[in-house]
C-alpha cells in the first residue's frame, strides 16, 4: 500500500454511512486495513452502488490498496517488419508513443 494506514482511514471512513444507508451494511475501517480479502469485497459491493460518489470512491480506494502497479500491461513490442524492409514513419512513431505511455502508465522513479 502506497499510502500510510492514517490516510487510507481517513479515505475509507467515507464510505460507512453510503455503505450502511444502501445496503445496509457495517463497514469495519480497521479490519479493511488489515484483511485485503474483506476490504476487496467491500469495494467490490460499493462499485455496484446506485450512488455515483460511492462508486468512485471505491474505485478509487481499490487503487491505493493494489498500488499504482499492480495492473501490469503486456509490455511493448517493436512494430514487425518484413526481413529487409525498414519500418514507416508511422510504425515507428507509434511505436514510439506507446513506450512513452508505458512510462508514464508505470510511472518514474
């Protein structure tokens, strides 16, 4: 978790009384903080909300909890060209845009 426990409280306790008035469920801050299996299908249920607000701050919360990458893309392969040839312009211009996105997408170090 990228985030220290104090914020990830301070964000989650906005979810207990959305989570309490539509569902009618108890939703334990500390015991989020501590078993990512629970805390997972609390987000989960809250994503399946009616409340646009609700929904995205669970969105958001699955975030911090998996990090800033967790999700890994395929990485980026160089454009294929025929033996000989040399690639467009444009092949290689894309190609180049995608490892810029995929550095960003990562993130610096």
């Amino acid at each position: 978790m990228d985030v220290t426990p104090s914020q990830f409280i301070e964000l989650a306790i906005k979810l207990v009384v959305p989570m309490r008035r539509e569902f009618g469920r108890s939703v334990r801050v500390e015991h989020m903080l501590n078993d990512p299996t629970y805390a997972q299908a609390v987000l989960a249920l809250a994503m399946t909300s009616q409340n646009e607000r609700l929904r995205e701050q669970a969105q958001y919360l699955q975030g911090l909890l998996g990090g800033p990458r967790s999700v890994s893309a395929p990485p980026v392969a160089a454009p294929q060209a025929a033996p000989g040839a040399t690639p467009s312009v444009d092949e290689e211009t894309a190609y180049l845009e995608a490892l810029k996105a995929e550095k960003y997408r990562r993130g610096l170090r």
